[in-house]
C-alpha cells in the first residue's frame, strides 16, 4: 500500500479526518515506538494500527480475545478491499490450515489471532517465514489480574514476542484502565519505553441518568416508548432476570432477543445476529453478550440492575452510540443490587482476601456512582483520572433539582423501627419495614401483630420513594446493615446508636420532590437536544423519530437506503453497518450523491466502497430526487 496516512485514511476508510489521539498513535508506530494507547469505546482505536498495518512491510498479527470482534474486524476491513484473516477456534482444521498456508504466502496485509494459539507450533511456519513488523494487543486490559476480564492467555504474548528474531513494534490498546492496570499492562506485556497516550473518556455523544424505579419493568416499558424502533441492548444482572424481562417485551410485542450463558451454542449465534442484523432490536442480555460487538447503531443501553464495576458499567452502556449519534445509557438503581453483588463477591469461590476487599471496594465506587447527586459523566471521567468540570449539562444529575435536606427525624424514625423489630427477635427486608412505618395494613402485618408496634405508621406522611431513598442512604453510609443468607434484613450496625442515642444530625441531597427524576429527562433532553438541531428543511421531519435525531435527514430516503443496505449485506452475509453504517446513510441523505465523485464524498465512503456500492446508491438516490 503506497500513500501517507491521509490519503489511506481517506481511499481506504473513507474519512477526512482524525479523531483525537489516532494521528499520535500512528505517528508513534511508524516512527518503531512501543505504544500503550487508553482510548475509550467507540473512540477509533482500530484504525490507529490498521493504517500503519498498510503502511509497514509485511504482516501485522493482532492479538484479540474475541473470536466475535475478530470476525467483525475482518469482515470490515475486507468490505473496504484489504487482505485480512483470523486464526480461532471457530475455524474447522481445514479453513485453519489454509488460512496457515495464505499467510506463509504472503496473502494478508492483517492476521487476528486468539491468545490460546499464540505458542502454537504451526504458528512458527508464519513468524519464521514473514517479517511481522507490528505486534497489536487489542483489549490490553485482559492481562491484568485487577482488570475485570482477565485472561491467563495473555501472559504468554510476551513470550510470543520474545521468540522473534527481530522483535516487533508492540502496540497495545484497551478502554479501561485504572493506574493498576496500566502498570500491569506495561510490565505483563514488557513494553519498551512506550508512547503512552489516554486519550479523553468523555464520550460527548452519551446521555447518563440513573433511575430508582418502584416497577422497572414498567420504566422499561416507558423508556422502549420513546426509543421506537431503535435499537438497543438491556443488561440483567442473571440468567433468570433476562428471561422474565424477555419473556415480558415479546409478550407486549417487541422485537426482543436474548443472550446468555445458559442458551445452547447455536440459538446464542443465531440471537446475536439478529441483533446485529436489526431483525430484532432490543437485546435482553447478561453480561456474556457484548465483548467484541461493534455494532454501531446502538441507541440505548439500559443497566436493570447494577453492574459489579465502573469498569464494567462504562464498557457495557459504552456500546451505545458508537456511530457518533445521540444515546442514551440509563442505569436502574435498587438496594438490592448492592446486596445481591456484595453477596456474590463474599461468596466466590475465590480464597484470596485482597481480591475480594478489591471487588468490594469495585462495588463501592460504582454504588457511589449509582446514588450520588453529582454530575454523573464527572463521576465517570474522575474515575479514570480525568478532572472533568462539575457541570455536563447533559446527564441527569446534572438535569434535576437537589436540595440538601435534614433527615435527622426520618433516619431515627427508620432506625428506631429496627431497633423495636430486633427487641421482638424480628428482622425484615426493606419492603416490609416501609410498610410498617407507612402504616400498611396487611394480612402479614396483622398476623404477626406488627401494627402494635410503636413505630407503626409513623411515617405514614412519606413517599414510599423517598423513605426509601434515605432506607438506602442509611445502609449506604453503614448507619444500618443488610445482610442475611437467603434474603436481605436490615438490621441495626454499630453506628446506628449515633442517630437515636446520641441523635447525631444527618443531611442528604434529596431531588426536589415535585419533579420526580424518571419523568424529567425525556423534557429536557429534549430541550437539549433542540438546540443542536440543524436548521430543518420544510416537511422533511422524520415522523418515526422525533426527538431522537438532532440533525434533521429524510426519513424515507432513510428506510429505502437502509432497505438496499441489506440487500448488500444479505448477500454478502455481514452485518448490515460493515456495508455502511447509519451514520454514512445519513450523510448520504443529507449530500444527496449523484455521481461517483460525490458518492466518494460521503463519510465512510472510500474507494473500494465507491466502486463497490456506489452505482447502486446513486441510483436509488437519483430515482427518489426525481420523483
Ligand atoms: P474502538 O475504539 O471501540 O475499537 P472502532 O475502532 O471500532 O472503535 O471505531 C468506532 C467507529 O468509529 C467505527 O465505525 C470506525 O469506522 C469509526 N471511526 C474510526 N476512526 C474514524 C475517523 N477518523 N473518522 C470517522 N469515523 C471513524
Ligand atoms: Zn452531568
């Protein structure tokens, strides 16, 4: 491949510029600089080795753990006319050979290659016969004991690069890396004095909110309202949670699939691709689902209930936007959560303390996350070290009212309510315990005489929502525990007497409650959203998505690209966005190509793409202008 990283960028890939960080890491590379590059999701980490892959002599290899994104990758790169090939175990022996054979060949420009296979003997017939200039190591993170998806596989790419006679460039990517996991990917992967770069982790496209429903089905249903007929994917926490979250969106009619460990080899491909190939568009998934999906038009990932980490919580809602469009990551916060994540960390199988004060101090910060009244993206880019301001303006935190109140009354009240509880040898969930000092009057209340108590219906003048809130604020702040074996009770800590003894006074930011957070959002994203908007041609708003886009397109011209795009990737059996993605679809709309040298203008477009596709999207384009 001859030409600088301009003219490839733009013949191969099809875009007229770089995005922050890529231009350094390229530069690094090709000047035979180790690099470690920390860029988020989404950010265009691929394109910073594929484009020194082109321009170096020989083969590049690329270590990714995914056989799914590996697949994704070459699909890609050969929709845009390069000679790329992976080497997993989804290959039968004889595709594995011959792929052995190509590359001692000399066929591919890029190899991907699963960690498993690195000491592989016949591997050596490849790096003894080519000259392999660049080492990748995509997901770098997976090296690093502390890092959340750690591979033992990983350990041995050092020893793999180690065994060349010329050692290669090494370049190692990842999205999330804390100071810890840093280190250990510079150490575990010996990188020799290495440009390091981290590139920014706000991802400005994003909308963050944080929601405690009573009845998360039914916020589901409410938010799935507004996004339509976007896709998009909704993260449980188990197996048997995707199941009845499944099971309840196909029974209101919803294009819905599922995803997870307990599903049999086949039905798990078959439901990622419809997901992937937009025949169904939400995906109701555990965590299993998503590692090495790229697919770009996610509009909305939804957390129903807490992750373990931040670490896991940004990877997983960073799948949304992809394409650069408005998403939307929406987390669903209950107590719950907290304890059934605390009970699973204390009861691994996994002897070692420190690790397990380590996932306890995880859980910690992303709970912090979950129930702080700051700026929500702040809390996310402080994380990793950014300083972000305290405002974004588009999260919502950032969009709801807090007033500091004094809770001083209602936490003794709350804890009181334990205290007479345990005085009669008794201990409860949450919802039993709201509902006495709300007052209720329920057979199970009544049996066990619980309406005699004294705190009974003492805060019979709060909302539910908000008892519980400050229920949960009380737990968070250790002033009352929830443990127990098959359930979580509350029961009182040994700070508890602070607040009814000593009647310590406590403060709590609070939303103001007139406007509760869940309604919200939707009016001022909306306003938000209005403001970006471009000027909006007569008659061209699009009726399906009326808020959902800022930048106004025709919609019809829309589906019918859309529509000639899978005819594409029917026929070439990729998914849909390896043709184009929505965002080029777009810009087509908007450029109205009607010939090849406009076509090449569009984003994402470039030469094997123009010639590829060009003639056939002109023409719809030209047939619709001149109706
Ligand atoms: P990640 O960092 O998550 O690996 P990818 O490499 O998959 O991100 O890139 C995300 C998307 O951004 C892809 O669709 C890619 O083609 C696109 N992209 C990458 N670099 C650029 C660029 N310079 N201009 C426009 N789009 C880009
Ligand atoms: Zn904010």
């Amino acid at each position: 491949m001859t030409g600088d990283k301009y003219t490839i960028l733009k013949t191969v890939f099809g875009y007229t510029g770089f995005r922050r960080g890529q231009e350094e890491v390229i530069e690094a590379i090709l000047a035979g600089r180790d690099v470690l590059a920390v860029m988020p999701t989404g950010a265009g980490k691929s394109l910073c080795y594929q484009i020194p892959a082109l321009m170096l002599k020989g083969l590049t290899v690329v270590i990714s753990p995914l056989i799914s994104l590996m697949k994704d990758q070459v699909n890609a790169l050969t929709s845009a006319g390069l000679k790329a090939a992976y080497l997993n175990s989804s290959l039968s022996s004889a595709e594995y050979t011959e792929v052995i054979h190509q590359a001692v060949e000399g066929t591919y420009t890029i190899l991907y290659i699963a960690p498993e296979r690195l000491l592989k003997a016949d591997l050596r017939r490849i790096t003894e016969t080519r000259s392999i200039p660049l080492v990748v190591i995509d997901e770098a993170h997976c090296v690093s004991q502390w890092g959340h998806d750690f591979r033992p596989s990983y350990l041995q790419i050092a020893e793999f690069i180690g065994s060349f006679h010329q050692r290669p460039i090494t370049a190692a990517f990842t999205a999330t890396a804390t100071l810890k996991v840093k280190e250990d990917i510079l150490r575990a992967l010996e990188l020799r004095e290495p440009f390091t770069i981290t590139t920014g982790f706000d991802r400005e496209n994003l909308y963050f909110e944080v929601q405690r429903p009573q009845d998360k089905f039914a916020a589901l249903l409410q938010g799935l309202k507004t996004w339509k007929h976007k896709s998009g994917i909704v993260y449980c926490a188990t197996r048997k949670t995707v199941e009845e979250v499944w099971q309840g969106l196909r029974d209101q009619g919803f294009a819905v699939t599922r995803y997870h460990a307990g599903l049999e080899d086949q039905e798990r491909h078959e439901n990622q691709d419809d997901f992937l190939y937009d025949r169904k568009t939400v995906m109701v998934a555990t965590n299993a689902f998503g590692m090495g999906i790229d697919k770009s038009n996610v509009s909305f990932v939804i957390h129903y209930n807490m992750p373990k980490s931040i670490e896991s919580y940004y990877q997983e809602a960073g799948r949304a936007g992809r394409d650069g469009e408005a998403a939307d990551c929406i987390l669903f916060y209950s107590g719950e959560d907290v304890w059934i994540n605390q009970y699973l960390i204390k009861n691994t199988r996994e002897e070692d303390e420190a690790r397990i004060a380590h996932n306890l101090e995880l859980l910690k910060a992303m709970t912090f996350y979950a129930t702080g009244t700051e700026c929500l993206r702040g809390r996310l880019r402080s994380y990793f070290g950014e300083q972000p301001p305290a405002y974004c303006g588009h999260c919502s935190n950032c969009h709801t009212q807090f007033e500091e109140l004094d809770i001083t009354l209602p936490a003794q009240k709350i804890i009181s309510c334990v205290f007479r509880l345990k005085q009669r040898g008794r201990s409860f969930g949450k919802i039993m315990i709201i509902d006495i000092l709300r007052g209720h009057k329920s057979e199970k209340i009544k049996a066990q005489g619980l309406d005699t108590l004294s705190t009974w219906g003492i805060m019979a003048d709060m909302t539910v929502h908000r008892i519980r809130t400050i229920l949960d604020y009380l737990i968070e702040k250790n002033y009352l525990v929830q443990e127990g074996r098959e359930y979580p009770v509350v029961e009182a800590s040994d700070t508890s007497g602070e607040i009814i003894f000593a009647k310590k006074r406590l403060t709590m930011m609070l939303p103001t409650e007139q406007t509760p957070q869940s309604l919200k959002s939707g009016e001022r994203k909306r306003e938000k959203r209005g403001k970006k908007q471009e000027p909006v041609k007569a008659g061209l708003e699009s009726a399906d998505e009326p808020d959902g886009s800022w930048t106004s397109y025709d919609n019809a011209l829309f589906t019918n690209l859309k529509v000639l795009r899978n005819q594409f990737a029917e026929a070439s059996k990729v998914p849909a966005y390896i043709i184009f993605t929505d965002a080029s679809l777009r810009d087509m709309c908007r450029k109205r190509p009607i010939n090849l040298t406009m076509f090449r203008e569009v984003i994402g477009v470039g030469d094997v793409k123009n010639e590829r596709y060009g003639p056939a999207f002109i023409a719809l384009i030209r047939e619709y202008t001149s109706q």
